[in-house]
C-alpha cells in the first residue's frame, strides 16, 4: 500500500504505507493506498498495481507513455476519516489504525494517536496526557472515534 501525493497527475512523492478512510458515496470503508490529489485536494484510498520486473503497463496520459503504475478500485474518502495502519495488531489480532479505540481499561478509554513522532494512546478528557509506551498485543480495539461516537461522548 502506498501513499501518493499528485500535482497535476504527476506523482511528486511516494512512501509505502497502509490506510483506511471512509467513502464519500456509501459511507463503508476502505482500506489500502492514499492519493491526495493535490490539484483539488481531494483524497482517495484503493489499490495501486506496480508491474513485475520485465512487465510494463502500457498507457498514455498526455501523450507521453506512462508504465509506472496502475490505479484500481480508488474511492473518493472523507479526509477527516483518514488513519494509517500503524503496523500492530491488538489482542483480537485486528490491524490497529489511528483514531481506532482502546477498551482494555473499563471507564478509560482512550484512542490511539500520532504525536511526538510516534503512535501511541491518548485520553479523551485529557488532551495532554499522550502513552507511546505500549504494547500493542494488550489493547482491545473496541471501534473508531468515526463510528463510534457514543463512546466518545460517554467519556466527556
């Protein structure tokens, strides 16, 4: 997974990462690749298709040939909704994003974040309080700040 930042449909800058972000058409989510789209500012999230050592993808875009890579599946995603993957996984072995809430303290519940150039878990009453000293295979992931905003007014 990828994300790609474009100006004018040419990728200005790409790193390999995973996120997921909510469809403006449908409201379900979908994970993989991020494109912003720095014409409009628009983000979209699908999969992106690199060929193999030997293969090309053929295609034109303005009348230059293009082989670099293919774009399928991209939906236009709410940017509010956007999380990247951090790379662990919780206690029930589900991939941990941020804005994802932890339930593993009964009455405390608190989501993960990136501050401080890590990930970590904040309080949602104490907006200074910020752990990067975590074991991720301990939390239980409970829902997201997005579809679950009843626990997130419980705690304020």
């Amino acid at each position: 997974m990828f994300l790609v930042i474009l100006k004018e449909w040419r990728c200005i800058e790409m790193w390999e990462y995973k996120f997921r972000g909510r469809r403006l058409d449908n409201k379900k989510w979908v994970h993989g690749s991020l494109i912003i789209d720095g014409t409009n500012g628009r983000y979209y999230i699908g999969e992106l298709l690199f060929p193999k050592p030997g293969q090309a993808f053929s295609g034109r875009r303005h009348g230059k040939e293009t082989t670099k890579y293919q774009a399928i599946g991209f939906y236009e995603v709410d940017p509010a909704t956007v999380g990247q993957f951090i790379g662990e996984i919780d206690i029930k072995e589900q991939e941990i994003f941020e804005g994802d809430i932890d339930g593993c303290e009964p009455g405390e519940l608190m989501y993960v974040a990136f501050e401080e150039a890590s990930y970590g878990l904040k309080l949602f009453d104490d907006k200074t309080y910020f752990d990067n000293y975590i074991d991720w295979s301990m939390t239980d992931i409970i829902g997201n700040i997005h579809d679950n905003p009843e626990l997130v007014e419980a705690i304020k």
